[in-house]
C-alpha cells in the first residue's frame, strides 16, 4: 500500500481480503456503532471496532471506574479510577486511531433519549448487566429497525445473539428471555475470569464489522461460550408470535 496513504497502509489488511475489499471497508468508515455498557465486553468491543475504522462510535456508560474494573476492563488503568468509564474509554480509542469519530455519553439514557441515540446508529452493541437495560435496549432497536448484538458473560461462561433489523422476520431478545426470567447474575457477586468477557466483546465486534460490511450473517443465533471446555455452540432462537416487542 502507498505510503502517503495513511488510512489505507491502516486498513491493508481488510482491503486484502475478498470477502470486505475496498467497498466493505468503506461502508464501516462510513458507519456509526452505539455501545451500551463499557465495561470487559464493551472494552474489547469497542477497541477493536475503532481500530477497525469504524467511523463513529457512541459510547454509553453512567458508572466510573473500580479498581475492580482493572483485571478485564482493558481500556482503563490505575490512573483511570473514580473517573466515567465513557469519558476514559474515548480517551484510550481516540490514541488508538485518531481518524475516527467518538461520542462519550456519561449519563443514563432515558426512553427518549435511548431511541435518539438508537437511530444515530447502525448497530447496537449491548453489554450491559441488568435485564431492565436489556429489555429497553431491545426495544428501541425494534422501534428504530436498529440491528443489535447482545453480549454477556460469568464466571467461565459467555453468550451473544445478534437479531434485526427486520424484525418482521427475525427474532429480538424478548423472544428469548422474558420479563419472568429476571434472574441476570453479574460478576460483583459471582466472578469472572477476565479474557472471558473480551472473549464475547470481540466475537460481537466481528459480527458487527460483518454488518456494517455487508457481509452476511446468520441472525437470530444464540452463541454460548464455554472458556473451560474451549466450545462454542449455537442455537437457534425461534420467534414468538406473543413478543409484546416483535410479535
């Protein structure tokens, strides 16, 4: 690649491959992902979509940084603590590409401004940790006919699912956990092992870079990770006719 072309010695290893090429690496500079949680997935997720040259990131995240945070949340350090997870992050992937467009967002995003920031974006990457975040993600995704990739992870075990943005067609995540399974474990109160989380980040910003690429993807996917056994496996999320979100 020239060198007088920056961006394009950056990207010479997408340009390369048939399946992106020039086209595919236009459409993610031209794209704009929304992050909710930064926490060891969003990190992972986030670093590596910036590095990929996506053209606008939207970082959400209200909490400030934990000495807890620092053994999986790798875009913080010591220096970093008591200070918003979103402000810290856009710092650390505006060093890691410079080119691209970053948006920290500090403060928890009611329905209104959730679906604004939802229609800015192309994608959706949800990692955060509560069902009722989950839920009301979900739904201004459908609202918006916004693609979204959920992520979470504990102890030894990940998940991920991507669904939309036709949802007429696909499922969302109400089809697969309801109101009633509110029962969402965290990893304050059960542990995790640190790479597991950036495990799960990463395989959502791959699917997300194959999105905004054009490439195609299987949705409607449950993804189960298990660090101990090395597996991954997938299973199929059917869609119900009674989701009060898609049906």
């Amino acid at each position: 690649m020239p060198d007088d072309n920056p961006n394009l010695s950056r990207h010479a290893r997408h340009l390369a491959l048939a399946q992106l090429g020039a086209g595919g690496q236009e459409r993610i500079g031209t794209g704009t992902a929304l992050l909710i949680g930064i926490g060891g997935i969003g990190c992972a997720a986030a670093s590596h979509l910036a590095a990929s040259g996506v053209g606008h990131l939207l970082l959400c995240d209200f909490d400030t940084v934990d000495v807890t945070n620092l053994g999986r949340q790798t875009l913080y350090g010591p220096d970093d603590i008591g200070k918003p997870k979103a402000q810290r992050a856009a710092a650390g992937l505006a060093r890691l590409n410079p080119d691209i467009r970053i948006t920290a967002i500090t403060e928890r995003l009611d329905d209104v401004a959730l679906a604004n920031a939802v229609h800015q974006a192309n994608v959706v990457l949800d990692g955060s940790d509560n069902f009722a975040t989950r839920f009301q993600v979900n739904d201004a995704c459908v609202a918006a006919s916004t693609c979204l990739i959920s992520g979470a992870a504990i102890r030894l075990e990940g998940q991920l699912a991507e669904f939309g943005p036709d949802y007429d067609t696909s499922p969302c995540y109400r089809c697969l956990y309801k109101e009633a399974d509110e029962s969402l474990e965290n990893c304050a109160g059960n542990g995790v092992l640190g790479p597991v989380p950036g495990t799960i980040g990463t395989i959502m910003a791959i699917e997300a870079l194959k999105f905004l690429a054009g490439i195609e993807s299987r949705r409607g996917v449950l993804r189960l990770f298990d660090a101990l056994s090395g597996e991954l496996r997938s299973v199929v999320v059917a869609k119900r006719d009674d989701c009060p979100a898609c049906g």
